[in-house]
C-alpha cells in the first residue's frame, strides 16, 4: 500500500498502466484457481491519503 498526499492525487496513481499491471495479475491468478471466480469478479479500490483518510471505491475497475 502506498498512501499520497490528497485521495484526488491517490485516485489519479491508479493510471491505465497500473490498472493493466493488475488485470494481467488477475487474469494470472485466475489461470491457476479456475473456480474462485464462478460467481463473478469485483475489484475494489483504497485509496489512501497521506493523514490516513481511506476512501473505497466498490466496483473501480472493469475488463473491456
């Protein structure tokens, strides 16, 4: 977990690239453990600020 220094500036971290890198992570994932994702798949965001504010946000990436 790496915390920034407003929620806004630790939403915009989560750049198209990152969100690549974890996609391909779960799709790696899922290759290996075929069942865990039959009743579907979600992907919930924390976003962290630096003076420990965390906001979640449900449902925050999607696969094209």
């Amino acid at each position: 977990m790496k915390s920034r220094p407003s929620l806004r500036e630790a939403a915009q971290a989560l750049a198209p690239r990152q969100q690549a890198r974890l996609m391909a992570a779960a799709e790696a994932w899922m290759a290996v453990n075929p069942g865990h994702g039959s009743g579907g798949v979600r992907f919930d965001v924390l976003l962290v600020a630096a003076d420990g504010t965390i906001k979640r946000v449900t449902d925050a990436l999607r696969q094209e």
